[in-house]
C-alpha cells in the first residue's frame, strides 16, 4: 500500500538527518496521496537509522492509523492540519534546526533580508502567535496547526509563496508539493535563518525592497520563471 | 569483572567524541553499578583512539581503585559525588563542550527559552555557585560535586528532571539513567545551549512559559508520556 | 570545442560544493577563452552531483548559446558584463556563502582586518551600490555586473587587486586568472568575511593600516612577491 | 640528515589541516634540533597534500638554508627568533585559525575566563604590540618574532606557561616542547579563543580567579601534576 510514497517519505526523513537538521529523533517528514486521503509520516522516536520504507506509518486524515505496527509521529496531527487547510501541499517536514528555532524562540519572523531569502520565499517568514495556555492544554498537536493556519489567514499569505512558517518559541514547519521539497525547503530555511541573524549582526535591519524581492522568487517560481532547464 | 558496565561506559565515552563534544582528552563518561556499589570510568589522559573497555577503570564510591592498571579519571570524585548524592542515576559525563562551556565562564543558567529545551530538561539548566578558595584548594573534584548537589538541593531540583549543570567557570556535567544517556544528555545540552545563545543575539528573552514547558517535559517524559514506541 | 576549458571550469563548479559554498544549486563558476571570444559557463539549476565536463555551456561574449543542449546559468549576464569590462580576468565566480552574503545583505563592504584579508586582496571587499528598480526590471543580470563595474570604476579599484565584490542585498562575485583560482578566492572570501565579523563582536574596528596590508599583499602578489616557491 | 625531525614536522604540518586550522597553504609548523642548532620547517605556499617528510626544510639559526631544494616558509624568520629567545622550546606553529585571528585583529588579549582555558595556559594569551612602520619595511618576519620577545619580556610571561601569543592585526603563533605538541596548542588556542568570544556574547567577563586558574593549570602542568598516566 502507497509503497512510492512511503519510500519518498522514508527518503525524506533520511534528506533531514543528512542536512544535519534533525539530531537524535527530532524531525519528521510526511506526504499525502490526495486521491486516496491518505498520509504516511515518521513513527514517532525511532531513529533515522532504524527507518526503512516500509516502517512508515499511514494515516488517514482525521488522524487514524490506517496501516503499521508503529506509532507516528507525535507531531501528527500538526502535519494533518496543515494537509487539510492548504490543499495544494504535498509534503511537510518539522524539524529543531538550531538558527529557525533560534528566530522562533525570540519570537521573531524571519525578514527577507536578500536575494537568498527571495529565491525561496515571496516575502518574510512568519512566526506565528503563542498558543493559549488552553490550546496547550488540549490537542496541542492539533492546534499547533490552527495557529500556523490563523497565521496564514490572518496576514494573508499564500502557503505555496511562503513555505515555511516558525512556530513561537518551539520552531519550524515547512512544506512543499511533497516530501522531497519540504525537505528540502526545511534545509534552505535553516540557511536563510543564519544569513538573516548574521546581517543583524552586521547591523542591517534594511529588508531585500519589493523589486528584488519579486525579480528574485518570479525568476524561480510561477509561470515566467527562466531558472533552471525547461 | 563488569564486562558489560565496562562495555557500555567504553561506548559512551567514545560517544563523547563522535558527537564533537570532547576534542583531545577532555571528557569522561562513567556508569555505576548500584548493587555492587562500583563505578566504571575512563582513565585519565588516554586519547579516545586508544580506548577499549578494558582499560575503563574500577572504583568503588569511596575513591578506592578496585581495578585496573591505569589511573581513573581526574574528575572521578566529582562523578563519585554526583552518585552518591543522587541516588537515581546511573551514568554520569563530563565535558568541555563549547556552548555550554560558555554558559559556565558566563556563570550564567541556560534559560528554557523553547521546546528543544523542554524535551530535555524540565526547566532551566542552572549554573552552580563559584567554588570557595578552600573548596578550590583541599578536595576539589570532590566539592565541585558538592557544590552542584547544594545547588539542586537550594533550589529544590529534581536531577532527573533536570540531567544537566553548569560549574561556573568550568563547565557542564550530565547525568541520566545510564552512561549512554548521559553522554545523549550532555551532546542535547551543548544543542540547547547554542540556540539560547543565538535566540538572544535575535533580541529574545522570552521564557517557553510554564505550560509549555510541562506540555513538551511531560509529552517526553514520565508516565503520561507519549511520544516514542510503547 | 574548449575541452580543456570545459573541464577547468567544471572543476572549479565541484570545488564550490566541496568549499561548502554552494549548497543545492546556488553558486556558478565560468571561465574565458579570450582568443575565441567564448565563455564556458555551469548549466541554469542542474544540481552539482550531475554536471560533467560535457554538460558545461558555450556561450559568447554578448550571450548567444554556441554549443550546449542545455540553458547557461541564470547569472551568465553579470560574468559576461565582467569579462568585458575587466579584461586581464579568466573565470568568475558567483556564490551564496553565508558570511559574505551577511555583509551583502547589511549593504556594508568587509573592511580589511588583518594580514588574512590582506594576503587576498590590496584593501576593502567593496559592497556595490543597490541597483534601481529601472535596472532590477530590465536586463536585471547584465545590470549586476553593470554596477559591480560602476563600483570600481568609482572608487578607482584594480579588479587585479581587490578580486571580489559584493551586491547588495545579494551576495559575492569573484574572479581570478582562471574559473579555479575565482573559486579559491570566493572560498577565501567567505574566510575573511567571517573573521571581520568576530572581529566586530570582539569590539575590534580598527583597520590593518597601509603599510601592513601593503606589506603582505605584495609579499604574495606582484614582481616583489616572496611568498611561495619559484 | 634529521629524518626523524622531519617526519615529526611534516606530520605536525599534515595535523594543521587535519584540524581544520590552515586552509589553503595558510599555517606552518617548525622543530629544531638544539644540539645540531638546526631547524626543520615547512617549505613556502607549498599545498598540504603536496607535503612529504623529504620535502621539509632544513634552516640554521641564522636562516641559511642547510638542505632543500624548496624555499622555506616565508614566516621562518619569526620560528627562529623564537627558537633563539625561548630557549626552551622545540617547536613553532603559525596558522590563521579563525577565532583567534578575530582577537588578534581586535587587537586583545584572550582572556583566561575558565578551566579550559587555565589547562592550556597559565593566565590571560597576550596580544603583542603592532609593529611600527619601520618594523614592517625592513625584515618584517624577524620583527615579527623581535615583538612577541618584547611582549613576553615586558609582562613576565614564561613562555612555556602561556604556549601561544597574537600578532596584532595578523593571527596566532604557538609553540611548545615539539613541533606536535606546538600543533595541538594551536588547535587549543582556537577553541577557548571560540569560548572566550561567546563567553562574551553572553554578557560574561568575569576572569577565571586566580585559584581556580592555579589548580587546573597545576593540576596538568609541572611536577605536582595529576592529570593523565604516570
């Protein structure tokens, strides 16, 4: 059952620990199979080196377990909320890499600060609002998404522009049109944030301008992008 | 005599080095065996390439070498200290790891600034008090235990909620059920201590917030835990 | 066509991943043949683990496609504006290093430090003025290099002996006698980049002062030099 | 003629890039035969993977070359100054290891602020004075080592207790009773240089104390010593 897919998630999981952004068991990768409904994601603890395809776990999108002898990912129903608000997404990936978290603790969004930042997001990475002390209380995982997603709403972000969003004083989520991507996006995130830190360090505080900005992601994304092959 | 304590502590030390935390020789693992009440630790001064486990050195918790052609550790009265006083623990690891070392010659607590830190510790990592010039001079490995003990004791810590302390000026020492998680703890402890330090660099000071704290300590740890495999 | 020239310049493409300074598909080296007028230019987004020698792409001094299956570098405009304005260079770089795109991004030119700067280049890295939005929205990569030459041009900088440059809110061009020697120096680069950031956080503002930059530059470069074999 | 010396440097010349400490052809260790008054050194810009024992340089005091078909490192001026006033020492290092390069530029001493730091060197590592104009035009390399003397001489620093000096605005020179032990103070130096600026970026500036500094220094140096194997 969904053996492509599990094999690109597994392979996703392992990009993580390979990009060095997922320590000991901290990180996890999932993709969806729209038409069935279907997610398969990390089990929960097991380390990277312990994971094989079939080891994944699938679930359906109201969180139940649809096939494994594992548990998934505590994070779960984070990934499962974020599948079901943004129906374009295919792939998410949490992981603690040191400098998002860094910008995440500080409460901070992560401003556009150059063409690094621009190649890979149409504007600043948002930190999203503290959690109530009652949304901590009860399905925590599950509004964890809420609050990305409220985010996303309430500042009017496209989630395909802005794949990447840091959750306050707890760290990153990303996605992409699948697994692979939000991998790899979770990568360049960590990048972007200690670029951005380093700058400040500088003493800049000038954002990347609109211009840049839009030359920058257009150039890469969407229908007029000229990056890459054809 | 204690092949498998031998084993396992000869594993963690080298754990020590794999992870980056102790260049040269400066770290040490040790573990204890509480029914026999003798502790295994790493000679003192031997490069981690010339290791095996056995020449790890016996002691009993006096001091007393029981076994072995090498000398034990310097630090070794200090891990005596630490066993004796905090009945529950069964690895103890000392080392020179650069972010917490900072903390320490800052004589300053790791604030619990995120998650990252709260799947580890269930508050913040505290700094123990300087060393008194007698306490320097007469039996120093032996009061830099003390002193981390009356600074758990002081502030009503419980060491297996909080595996991790800073000696001021020095550096940190970790602690866990056995030898191979406390050196896991101290390679967690050098991560959190890192993104501290960058989370103020961005201006942040922000504790992670009591129910935060509890929902990520207890999501980890205790009876009620459920991340991970049953 | 260009052999040797292909492989020179497809080595010095796997030098900037083995520097750790382009990660994914984020940096492009080139190199000239000056006697046929030609550029031998990385392939627009193809990841390094797949280029070869033969994939590298031919291309002239006003941009026309001589030889390649494949689309040059999305930057080729800016080392094509390079080649013809600083005639005695043979290959250019462009990167994503971090430290460097940390000045870039803080609009601010790497002040020379020390004898490691001064062992690179005669004087300050210069940061160049911004673009407008007029050269942002047409022409956007020959305008790049337009305004790197408008930069030297200004501040009366021999390309020969400051061989690197940053864009604002962009990053690092390097350039050298050859595509190899444009990556060695875009590795040096990110180096002394790094160093003159420490150097501020350690309070340190003071520059290397005229006679010992002068003193190692030309104790390495120019008729005098002494440094190295004969 | 001097094998063993020479295996000896070339190894230690081989363990500079091993550390990470001389990239490029940046650093370079040095030995001295004291009976035979000779000394053994890198030869000039000659890359790492380049190197073989037959390949060191063979030097007098006075810096004739004695046996080599290379020039010798163009710093050889200053590895025999120090030869010549600290009589007691075997080997030199030279490197531009970064961390320490960024005191040296901010033109600092490197404070002692813990343990770390007092098992390498008995006090604060001293910042020498800048060469005057007249000291960079003639015999610059000579004078280089004629200021760190001056340092040592002018602050009574015993240069077996304190193995490592800055050169302002230029790196760290470091030394010890062989060119081996030279490379690992090299590789130390960089490390509490590391610590010492983050000790720093956390508010810290407390020194280490004098007893403290004392006891770990002592505890691994001179004839009380108790660290390592007897």
């Amino acid at each position: 059952m969904l053996e492509a897919l599990k094999k690109e998630v597994y392979e996703a999981n392992m990009k993580l620990t390979e990009y060095g952004l997922a320590p000991f068991t901290w990180g996890n990768a999932s993709g969806i199979d729209r038409e069935m409904g279907l997610v398969v994601i990390k089990p929960s603890g097991v380390p990277y080196a312990d994971l094989s395809p079939d080891k994944m776990v699938v679930v359906d999108l109201d969180g139940n377990c649809v096939e494994s002898a594992l548990s998934p990912s505590s994070d779960t129903a984070t990934h499962l909320a974020l599948y079901r608000a943004f129906s374009e997404i295919g792939g998410v990936v949490h992981t603690h890499s040191p400098h998002a978290v860094a910008f995440a603790q500080a409460g901070r969004d992560i401003p556009a600060y150059g063409t690094t930042h621009a190649d890979f997001a149409y504007g600043d990475v948002p930190c999203a609002e503290a959690l109530t002390d009652e949304e901590i209380e009860s399905e925590y995982e599950k509004n964890t998404g809420l609050v990305i997603i409220r985010c996303f709403h309430k500042r009017k972000l496209d989630p395909l522009a802005i794949p990447a969003v840091l959750v306050k004083n707890h760290g990153p989520f990303t996605w992409g049109k699948n697994a692979q991507k939000a991998a790899e996006n979770a990568a360049v995130l960590e990048i972007i944030a200690g670029m951005a830190m380093e700058t400040e360090m500088l003493g800049g505080r000038t954002p990347v301008g609109d211009k840049l900005l839009a030359k920058h992601y257009l150039r890469k994304h969407g229908k007029n992008a000229y990056y890459g092959q054809k």
